[in-house]
C-alpha cells in the first residue's frame, strides 16, 4: 500500500482536508439545495437516504470535477458523496482508495512525463466502459420511471432524474465515471427495500435478460484491462474502480427496477427494445473474445457445451418431475427453497424473491455463458421475454442449472476426468443452488460447497477445496498440498471466479501480484470488504448480525480458492467478522445504520490498527537507531520504510544497505524510495548477503506475520537474511504490527506457503527457458519462508519492542480488549 | 629473491595475459594451461642445477600468484613441480647418500626429522648439485600430473555412490563441473531429487539445472532461487558443493552465497559435502577481509541492470564473486583419494607440497 509509505503523511492527510473542505464549498456553492439533501439521510429513515444525497452528491461530483485533474476526479465525488452520506468525516475506504491513488499519482509524476503519459492512455479504455454503458440505459430509465406505482413520487423522481442524466452522452468519459460512482455506492441501500415490498408478477422474465446482458458487457473491458495491469497498479486501481462502479450501477438499476403491476404498452414497448441493444452488444463481446481464445479452449467449450445440454435437459425433466410432484404451479424456479423461505407466500412475494436471488447471483455467472458462445446468449433469451410466467421461471432455473452444468463440466474437461463425474456433480450443484436462499447470495459460485454458518469452518473448506483444485505438478511432490499455482487462475477475466463483485478489483489486483505486502493486503481486502458491507442487503428472515458475518467470510473464503490469502488478510477478515458479531452493530436501527457503524469500524480499524500501529512501530525502532549505524534490510516493507524514513527525518545519520532477491526484486523499489527520501543506500543480492552483512551494525525486518510459537512468517530468503545477521553477530530486528500477529503455529516453512509463478525464475537468456516443459524439471518459487525465534533478537510492534516468544501474550491481551 | 630468466619472464607474462583476457573459464582449462606453462618452463635448456629450476620455478610462482590471484590452480600446481623437483633430487640424494634410517623420507620429513632437526623447517637439501635425468623424470611427473588432472572429476565421482542414497535429496548451488559428473556418477545407479540454488546474478545454476535435467530419468531437477533456500534446507539431506580454493585452513573460496549456504546447512544440521579436486587445494590461509584479490568483484550490472539509470547513480552496488567460507561449516572435503575431514586438509598439504613453497602463493 504505497499510501502508507509515502513520506509526508502528515502532509497528505493536510492536503486531503483541504480538498475535502474545497469540494465541500464547492457543493455547497453549485448546488444549495445539496446541503439540505446531505443532511437529510441522517434524519431520514434506512432505505430513503441514499435516494436523496446521490444527486447531491452527483451535482457535486459535476461542479467540482472541472478544477480537479482527470485522475482525481474519479475518487473526488465518490468520496464526495460518502462525506454526504455521512456525518463524519472519517477517511472511508474509498477515500484511502483515494489517497492512495493520489499519493502514487504525486509519486508518478515525479519520476517522469513518460508514466504520466501511460496513465492517460490506458485511463483511456476504462473511461470508455460507461459511455458504451449508457445505451441501454433509456430502456432501463423508462421502464423504471414509468410503472414504480408503489413508491412515492418523490422518491421515482431522483431515481429517474439521476438515470436520464446518466444516459445523456457526456463528452468526458470520466465524468460520467464520477457520476456512476454514487449511484453505485447508494443506491443498493434503498433499492432493495423498494423491491422487497413491491408487487412483482412479470419480474422474472424481465430480470432474467438485463443479467446476462450486464455480464457479457463489462467483460471486453476488463480483458482489455488485464493485460496492462502489471504494468502500472494504479491504471489498474482506476479502471476497475470504474469497472466496478459500472457494474454496480447495472446491478443497481436491475434491482431498482420496480416490478410493474401490469404491463403497460409503454413497458413492453420497453421491453421490446430491449433486447435488440443486447442482442447487438453480445456480438462484438464475444468478437473481443474469440481472438484470445486458443483453438483447444474453443474445443473444450464446444465438448462442455454439449455437456452442459446433456445435463440442462436431465435437470430440467427432474425439476418437472420435481414440480409434478409438488403440485405447485409456479413453484417451477425452486420447489425447496419456497416452503423453506416463505412457506408458500403470496405469489408476487416469491418471485420478487427469486429474482433477487438470481440477479445478484446471476450477475458474476451470467458472464460465462454469454461470453463463451454468442449462440448461448441467444438461445434462451428470446423466449423469455415471451414466455409466461412459470415457463419463464423454469428456463431461469434451467439457465442457471447450465450455467453449473457448464461450469462443472469444463473443470472435469479440464482435469481430463471422465464426464460422468461431472454430471453427477451438476444436479446436485443445481439443487442446491436452488436450495440455497438469500437474496443478496454474495458467493455464487459457492453452491457446490457445503455451506457452513460457522466461519472458520468456511474457511478451512475453501482452503481444502482450493487444495484439491489443481493436480500438483510433478515432481514438485513436497509441496503437492499447497495451491498450486495455475496461470489460468489469475486470468479473472473468465469471470467465473465466483468471487463477489465487491471483491472482484481486489482480485484482479492479486492476481496481477501487486498486493505483495502484509499492509497493503490488508487494507485492499478491508476497503473491498466495506463495499461488500455497503452493497449487502439483508435477506428477509434473516438477522444482519448472523448473515452479515457470514456473508463476509464466505467472500473471502471464495478469494481464498482463487488467490492465497496472507495472514494478514485472514486476520482482518476474521477481526471484521468478530468485529460485527460481538460488537454492539445499531442493528435494530436498521440496515443502514448498522452497515454505517460496520464501515466506521474497518475504517478505524485501518487508521488505529495499521496507520497508528506503523507510526508507532516507526517512533519505537527509530530509537535503535543511531548516528553511524548501518541498516541491512531485505526485500520490500512499508513497514521499515516508515523507520528509515522517519528517522532520516528525525535527523539521524545512517546508511541502508537494500538485499534484494530474485525472482521478486522488490527491494529495488525499496531502494527507490529510500533514495527519494534521501537516504544513502548500497544494493545487493541475497546471493552476497555475507558480505553486506559485514559492513551492517543492525539488521531491520519486515513481517508477513508472526505465529503464535514465535515463527515469523515473511517474505521468502529473510530467514536467511537473519541467520546470517545471527552468525555474524548482528542484532536483528523484526518490525511487525499486532494485527498481523497469528495464533497459528507453524514449525517449518513447507506446511503453510505460498506458489509463485514458476516462469518467474526463467531468465529469456536461461537455458531453461526451453526446458520448462521437461519431466524432470521443476521450477520453485517460494513467496514465504518462517524465521526461527532464536534468529530474531526483538520484534518492534506498537506495544513496544518484546521478543517473539510473546506472541500469545499480544493475542490474549488483544482478544480480552476487543471482546 | 629469485629473479626470472628473460624467456622465464615472457612466458609467464604472456600467461598471465592469455588468463586475464580468457575472463571466467572453468578453472580446470587454467590448470591446463598452467601444466603447459611449467612444461615450458621445465624443458628450457636455461638451468642446469636443481636449484636453477627451483629458483626460476618459485620466482615464476610468486609472480603468477600475484598477478592472478584469483586462479587457484597456477600457484598451486608450480607448488606440486616444486615438490617433485625437490623430491627427485632428495631421492637422488639418498641414493647416493644411503640413509641410515631406511624410513620413508616423506613420512620421516614431517615428525621425526622435525625433532631430530631442532626448530624450524627441516634444512633445506642441497640443491646445487647437477642431476642427469631430472629434466625427463620432471616432464614424465607433469604427465603423471596431466593424467591425475584428467581422472580427478572421475576419481571423486567415484564416491558418489557412498555419499549419495535412493531417494536422497541433493542440494547444490551454481554450476561445478567436478559436482556435475559426482552427481551424473550416481544418478547412473540411483534415483535422487537435486535442488538446485541457481546462484543469482550469474545464473550457472540454471545452467547446472539444465544439465542435469538432460539426464536420462533418474534425477528429478528442481531449480530454486537464493530465498527459497533457508526454507527448502528443511528437507535436504546434503549439501554438494563444488569450490573454488580450499585453503589451508579447510576453509573455503567458494563461489559467492556459499556462506549463507553452509550458514542454513549449518542451521539445520545438513551436512555439507565439498568436491575439491587436488590442484583446487592451497597452501593459501584467509587473512581477514581486507585480503587483496581474496574476493574479487565484478561489475554490478548484472545485479542492477545500467538501464536503470536513476538508480544506479545513486545507490552504491556491489557484486562480489566469492565468499569465505569457515572450515567448521564444512563436514567433508571429497579428493581424487577419497573424504577428508577439514581439519586434515594439513596432512594432503603437506603430501602435496613442500613447507618451503607454501610462501610463495601467500598474496
């Protein structure tokens, strides 16, 4: 998290006040009417507040975007609107998105016109996603406005101002971005309290076409914006900021959608021009993907297509037998889940329902049949729209049971296991998918696997199912029961990753391996987890305070299946969950009360227990340093930085020798920013790590986590830095904060680690580069190594400096003052 | 101090010249070299006495030592003529004198004479005289030494197969021809896992991995870099490693990350296994770290590459080529004659080379 290492920390919350008070005066002046509005969600009840501070903000967003660059202006008004939204003006995530980006924007352009200009360019395809995005907006706002007959006029009128303003062709491709942004953040609070007491005859039909549609559209996007992703992480940031925001807005608006009493000439009118935009978008979605599909990709796809059929017609004759059998004529999408959930309630009250559960579920799914095959998209749709109800329902549940089907069957095409497997695994994916209730599924992708309340039993399930995932390669047998890692599992693109949408940015960004530090994990999975929580809906028949954590361990645990998560991470997502189960969550306010009150706490948490713990952290091992010293540190970590750099500041005279290792080479960005803050540097390899040892007085280290027994868990080759610092006598000192303290214990560095990219320890001049598909080569890249207690003389937290061996002391201490 | 013979001089300086503009060649190549310089040097019709060739020999040795300090095989090889040299004309001596002990002089050389004879090193023999054959038994000797030279690899392969078991895991850094061919030796036999630390910047160890993963089946290569190793080390069973120079002491020039290497290996009780063929053993000692030549360097590039130019302006870069490694890290040294402990390096010293010549390759 290069927001955390940056310098001038103090300098840049100043600024940040600044702007924010700018931005506040500029609301003010454009728009006065948006202070009352911003006002009034405090005031106002659950669902209302949203409604009215997203045109403030909007107009906000509007009045101040022209002063501030292009890049700002895409966090501007969404922090903008969170200010709105809240009473205090506590850093949000968003904002320390922000901050980050800004602070990294700062630092880019400092070092050169040449990256400036990168940004611009590839800024540039993000920016286009939401003014392609807007052409089915009319249909959307039309349909939207027109039949809302339940709600107030008061409340349709924002909604639809908002949506035609949002369908107006905008010049500035980041403008709209900004104004996207707040209807993303808050429209789910109120939209979903609208559904949930309308009226819905005619829902599904008409749900069940926008989803596929609102997954097949981004993905071009985001396939354009994976390949630069390593190159630059705040191009990154920014487009799947946008992306994100794009997505949710569609979401919003198919959620949103007021279920019409009866259909209206006007809405059918409505809905015949629907489809036409999504018919004409699939096509070049998929033109966009054939050329990235290789010929044995296109085969297997047409072999699970086949599959997936097969098993969609199987599926569809037991869910008629099933429904013969029940009797229940419109009963179709779900028999069990019906009794279950609503005992057999009004008609109009289940189908809301299950359209609830299939388009926030739908939405992530939806992209995979719609992006393999344009015939796929075809196929079903049309009847849709043109079926009755039940009829309708059935192929939604048929869709869905494909969608399994599909999914399944291509993971068995892929491990070249017999297709019988798959097909009995499919059905009871679909029942249970059927089964499982919950409106706001935030996991899709999780049906197949025993959904457990507690959460670490989730957890421990995604780990193990993350395990059996992919066939170790050979020869690597040693480390056969770690997630292996697969080339394909980093292409998020396929979008069936199952991981939520909240979640997604923070998925690609690992993917692209640019979250390699312990803070910077954290805070990215904590600002991803505040808009889970901000997006999050309570289901009906269900308690905030059980779903919720629930919810959020489930997301992380379906992270974990793609990406191994740090400890770090799993600690704050665990703290998050204890957090909102034990803390008193102003639950009987409401939704948006409690969700507000879940968010000031990661917020807190970030600022207290990182920001204030890296402070501290840098004050207590600034002392241990002293003029003359010279500091060996390894690899790259914020957390030391913040050391150097403050004690630099403090007026210290000391040198830092960089040790560096291959294949991750981070320390030459550590190098980078000691050198910006003036600090004398020597750089060399692990390799020669005796000889900068030599010249060395103290050895500073970072921390991924320390275990309970006193390992600490690190970057790979530190616990070589520190044998050596031992060896020669050198004291060592690990700097780490408390949060990342683990009550796992761990005696080597095999049982818990991680597998990088292999091809990263291929040099092109390597004469492995041609061996690499050899049987009896094998290539390993460690990203972990655990560092024996006895290596390391102090760790420096901001308790204090106390040895490892005092790790269960920190966590029961930490665990008695939490809860 | 002995002065060099003109032609001596051009000889050698033009060696020294060849060596320095080869760069890093396999030190085995230098060996060769070398035995063809002292060929050279034997065969010139300039001396006549024993102490002639003894004199040219060591001037010559001093001057390589110095100039090339960093090639084991120079200094220590004019020590092993030096050594035959002297032994010839001892044992012509004793011909000629009949010694009234009939031991062994070698044997005799190192205890007994050494009380008998007082303090000091045994008085140097009288090497004025003029030998008849000495020029042909000293060429045949380079022979001899060619002939060990060559079977050297294959002698100390020969022990693979007590050192190395089924399954074993094997762990070696960078690329050592002498630990390529002990590691092939047993690979022909059994089956065993080879990790491999490639040895960044440099990358021979991604050449060894190569290497090995060419052999038919039975080896499995796996390639890890310099952070994996402390983590890895858990699961090896032995350490091979090839060297550069074992001094006198038992200690080791290694190639650099050797250290950090026997340091883990040290860490985790593994024992560390050094294949040294016989003219990679110096009568050389470490003196500290401000031992000039001791631990050349080369230019940083490959550790921060110029392209990035912001960078290496400012920030110091080292890119050392060698590590000092301590005897007490080193369970065995393999020869051409089988394990020997570092702490009787002495005794294959003292078989090697002459106590009076050991001066001469101390830079």
């Amino acid at each position: 998290m290069e927001l955390l290492v940056e310098p001038s920390r103090s300098f840049k919350r100043r600024q940040r006040r600044k702007k924010q008070q700018e931005r506040r005066r500029q609301a003010d002046g454009s728009a006065p009417a948006g202070s009352s509005d911003e006002h009034e969600p405090r005031t106002a009840g659950g669902g209302e507040p949203g409604e009215g501070s997203a045109p403030a903000s909007r107009r906000s967003g509007q009045g101040g975007h022209p002063r501030t660059d292009g890049g700002q202006c895409g966090v501007g008004p969404e922090h903008a609107a969170r200010e709105a939204d809240r009473p205090a003006p506590v850093a949000s995530s968003g904002e320390t998105e922000g901050r980050t980006k800004s602070a990294k924007r700062r630092k880019r352009r400092s070092t050169g016109p040449s990256s400036a200009a990168a940004n611009d360019q590839q800024a540039e395809p993000a920016a286009t996603a939401p003014s392609e995005r807007t052409e089915p907006a009319p249909a959307a706002s039309t349909r939207r406005t027109e039949p809302a007959p339940s709600t107030s006029s008061k409340r349709t009128e924002p909604v639809h101002s908002a949506s035609t303003e949002q369908t107006e062709p905008d010049p500035s491709a980041s403008d709209q971005r900004t104004k996207s942004s707040p209807t993303q953040r808050t429209e789910p609070v109120h939209s979903a309290p609208t559904e949930r007491t309308a009226p819905a005859p005619s829902v599904p039909s008409q749900c069940s076409a926008p989803a596929p549609e609102s997954g097949a559209e981004p993905l071009p996007e985001r396939r354009r914006e994976t390949s630069p992703v390593v190159s630059s992480s705040e191009e990154v940031l920014r487009s799947v900021r946008a992306l994100q925001t794009v997505l949710g807005e569609l979401r919003t608006r198919l959620l949103a959608e007021p279920p019409p009493a009866a259909p209206s000439e006007a809405q059918s009118a409505a809905r015949s021009t629907a489809p036409p935009p999504q018919a004409t978008m699939a096509p070049p979605a998929d033109a966009a993907e054939a050329p990235q599909k290789t010929k044995e990709q296109i085969k297997a796809e047409r072999k699970a297509k086949a599959e997936a059929a097969k098993l969609a017609k199987a599926a569809k004759a037991q869910k008629k037998q099933a429904a013969a059998a029940a009797g229940d004529g419109d009963g179709g999408d779900g028999p069990p889940s019906k009794p279950a959930q609503s005992g057999g309630g009004a008609p109009a009250e289940t189908t809301a329902k299950s359209k609830k559960m299939a388009t926030p579920s739908g939405e992530p799914a939806a992209a995979k049949p719609s992006e393999k095959t344009p015939t796929l998209v075809g196929q079903p749709e049309p009847e849709k729209p043109a079926g009755e109800k039940p009829a309708g329902e059935k192929s939604k549940a048929e869709l869905k049971a494909e969608r399994r089907a599909k999914q399944e069957a291509q993971r068995a095409a892929k491990a070249a296991a017999a297709a019988s497997a798959a097909a009995t695994k499919t059905p009871k994916a679909g029942a249970k998918a059927a089964k499982t209730p919950g409106p706001e599924r935030v996991t899709p992708g999780d049906a197949d696997q025993p959904h457990k309340e507690s959460s670490k039993g989730d957890r421990r399930s995604a780990k193990k199912a993350a395990a059996e995932k992919p066939p170790a390669r050979k020869g690597l047998q040693m480390f056969s029961h770690l997630l292996q890692f697969d080339a394909s599992s980093a292409d998020t693109a396929t979008g069936k990753h199952g991981v939520p949408p909240a979640l997604e940015p923070l998925l690609l960004r690992l993917s692209a391996g640019q979250l390699t530090g312990g803070n910077a994990g954290a805070v990215a999975l904590l600002t991803a987890l505040a808009d889970l929580v901000d997006q999050y809906v309570t289901p009906p028949q269900r308690e905030l305070l059980r779903d919720l954590p629930d919810q959020v361990a489930a997301a992380v645990a379906q992270l974990a299946r793609r990406r191994p998560l740090s400890v770090a991470m799993e600690n704050v997502a665990h703290r998050l969950e204890q957090a909102i189960r034990h803390e008193d969550v102003p639950a009987d306010k409401g939704d948006y009360e409690a969700k507000r009150y879940i968010i000031d706490w990661i917020e807190t948490f970030i600022n207290d227990h990182i920001c204030k713990a890296m402070t501290a952290i840098s004050m207590f091992a600034g002392q241990k340093i002293t003029d003359g010293d010279v500091i060996l540190t390894y690899g790259r970590s914020t957390t030391v930085l913040d050391v150097l750099d403050a004690a630099q500041r403090k007026g210290c005279r000391f040198r830092v020798i960089v040790v560096d290792s291959r294949p991750r080479l981070d320390g030459r960005d550590m190098l980078r920013q000691l050198l910006d803050a003036n600090v004398p540097c020597s750089y060399g390899l692990l390799t020669a790590i005796g000889h900068h040892m030599k010249e060395a007085t103290k050895v500073l280290l970072g921390a991924q986590a320390l275990l309970s027994n006193g390992m600490v868990l690190s970057h790979a080759g530190t616990a070589l830095v520190s044998l050596t610092g031992r060896a020669l006598n050198r004291p060592v000192l690990v700097c780490c904060e408390t949060y990342k303290f683990s009550d796992r214990v761990q005696t080597d560095s095999q049982v818990y680690n991680e597998l990088g990219d292999p091809n990263e320890l291929v040099t092109p001049d390597s004469p492995l580069a041609d061996l690499r598909q050899s049987e009896s080569l094998s290539l390993l890249n460690l990203a972990y190594d655990v560092t024996p207690p006895e290596l390391v003389d102090v760790v420096v937290t901001e308790l204090g400096a106390i040895p490892c061996t005092s790790v269960p002391a920190v966590l029961r201490l930490q665990q008695s003052v939490v809860y | 101090m002995e002065e060099l013979s003109p032609t001596a001089e051009r000889l050698v300086s033009e060696f020294v010249r060849t060596t320095r503009r080869q760069g890093a060649v396999p030190s085995r190549q230098v060996a060769d070299r070398t035995l063809e310089l002292l060929r050279q040097l034997v065969s010139e019709p300039g001396w006549r006495q024993t102490a002639q060739l003894v004199g040219q020999l060591r001037a010559a040795g001093r001057q390589l030592a110095a100039e090339l300090p960093t090639q084991p095989a120079v200094g220590t090889l004019v020590c092993r003529l030096l050594k035959m040299a002297r032994e010839e004309h001892g044992a012509h001596d004793e011909v000629h004198e009949a010694r009234p002990h009939g031991a062994p002089p070698s044997q005799v050389d190192s205890l007994h004479r050494r009380l008998t004879a007082g303090r000091g090193a045994a008085p140097a023999a009288d090497l004025s005289s003029e030998l008849t054959g000495l020029r042909a038994n000293l060429l045949a000797g380079l022979d001899e030494l060619q002939t060990e030279l060559d079977a050297s690899a294959d002698n100390i392969a020969r022990e693979a197969l007590s050192h190395i078991h089924a399954d074993d895991v094997v762990l070696t850094a960078g690329r050592s021809a002498t630990v390529l061919a002990f590691l092939r030796r047993a690979a022909r036999e059994r089956a065993f896992h080879v990790l491999v630390v490639e040895g960044a910047p440099f990358g021979g160890g991604h050449r060894a991995a190569a290497e090995l993963a060419a052999l038919p089946r039975r080896v499995h290569v796996t390639v890890i870099a310099e952070s994996a190793l402390f983590a890895m080390m858990a699961r090896v069973n032995k350490v091979i490693l090839g060297v550069h120079t074992v001094l006198a002491d038992g200690g080791l020039r290694a190639p650099v990350g050797t250290q950090a290497l026997a340091l883990a290996a040290r860490f985790h009780s593994v024992p560390v296994i050094v294949c040294a063929p016989s003219y990679k053993l110096s009568p050389q000692f470490h003196r500290g770290d401000q031992q000039e030549g001791f631990l050349e360097s080369v230019s940083p590039e490959s550790v921060l590459p110029y392209a990035d130019g912001a960078l290496v302006g400012r920030a110091r870069l080292t890119c050392p080529l060698f590590d000092y490694v301590p005897p007490e890290l080193v369970t065995l040294f393999v020869t051409h004659t089988g394990g020997t402990s570092p702490w009787y390096v002495y005794r294959l010293l003292n078989e090697y080379y002459d106590q009076q010549d050991h001066e001469i390759v101390q830079v």
